[in-house]
C-alpha cells in the first residue's frame, strides 16, 4: 500500500502541475525534416520576428518557457535553411531582400491531464493508461513583395499531437515531446506550402 501511496502522490504532482512537467527545451530540439523534391524559391528572403498572438490559455500552459516567439522563430530559421528553400534568407528582414516574411503564433501549448478513470483508486498503480498529453502548435506566416507591396502569398498551418501514458512509463524529462513533434510537423507543412506558393523548377 505505499508503493501504491507514493504512486498516487506522483501522479497528482503531475495532474496538477501540468504545465509544471513541461520540459522547456524540449519543443525546440527537433530535427528539421528534409526536402523530399527539387523545387526550390529563387529569391533572398527576410524573415521577421513573429507576434505572438496566442489565447490566454496556450501562455498560461507554457508559462515556464521565456522568450517563445524569439525560440520558434529561430528554430523557425533553422529549419529554413538547413533545407535551403530561399536563395538566401536573412533575419531581420533587410530593403535588398526580394520577399519579406511577416507571421504570428497562433497556438503553441502542452497540457499533461488525466482521464477520469485516473481518479478511481489502484487503477493508475495497476499500470492502466489514465494520463494523456497534447501539444499543439499553430502558425501564419504572410509574403510581401518588397518592391511592389503586394502579398504574394498567406499561410496557415497547424499540427496537434497527443499520446497516453501510465504513472509508469511517462518521462519527466521527455516531457513536452508531443509538442515538439508538433512544432516539427508545422515545419514541414509551412515549408511545403511556401515551396507550392512561391517556388520554380530548377
């Protein structure tokens, strides 16, 4: 009965933490997922800070993270260019550049939570999944011309993740990974679809 004591003190710790389990360099260790075609964009990009815009709820769940929009748009950067989408892509944005790349943050969140089933006495310690997590992410990005002003281009993609787990098998230090996978698929969503708007064959 103590092991079945300390399990449902562990367990509460991570209901009622939540956002507390959240790993805060996790969402941003992904690797960037490669370019699968030949198109590419022939053009020098800048690519801006993105605003963060998010509900109260998504800053509330990842409030031990500092400075999310200055992370996502560096990793952001990252996974540009280590695909090398762009002729060249600049941050900040600089007058030479061809297109300008203005966005926002429209989710990125993690909640650990546990189903109702969690709260019925032994069935955590008897090793039953009862613990869920999601992370999701949501991100517009807009393309000007510089020379004309004109948008080339609106994009919106989002990706939500969600696994389940028992008292067990879940990993404090792995926590938030389902927002990672998250981010990582928008990454790729946003690629493709800047490569479709955007690109010409070589």
């Amino acid at each position: 009965m103590n092991k079945y004591f300390c399990f449902c003190i562990f367990a509460c710790a991570l209901i009622l933490g939540g956002c507390a389990g959240l790993n805060a360099n996790t969402p941003f260790r992904y690797q960037p997922t490669l370019i699968k075609d030949s198109k590419r964009i022939d053009k020098t990009a800048g690519f801006n800070l993105l605003t963060d815009m998010r509900p109260k709820q998504d800053l509330t769940y990842t409030k031990n993270i500092s400075d999310i929009p200055e992370k996502i748009t560096a990793k952001l950067l990252e996974d540009f260019n280590s695909s090398g989408i762009f002729k060249e892509l600049h941050y900040p944005s600089q007058a030479s550049d061809d297109i300008t790349i203005n966005g926002r943050i429209n989710r990125f969140t993690w909640k650990l939570y546990s189903t109702p089933l969690g709260y019925v006495p032994l069935v955590s310690y008897l090793g039953i999944s009862t613990l869920r997590a999601y992370g999701a992410v949501e991100i517009a990005l807009e393309i000007k011309d510089n020379r004309t002003g004109a948008v080339l281009a609106t994009i919106q993609e989002s990706a939500d993740i969600k696994n389940a787990f028992t008292v067990y098998n879940f990993k404090i230090g792995d926590s938030g990974s389902e927002l990672e996978d998250a981010f990582r698929e928008v990454g790729r969503k946003l690629k493709k679809a800047l490569l479709e708007k955007l690109s010409v064959q070589p």
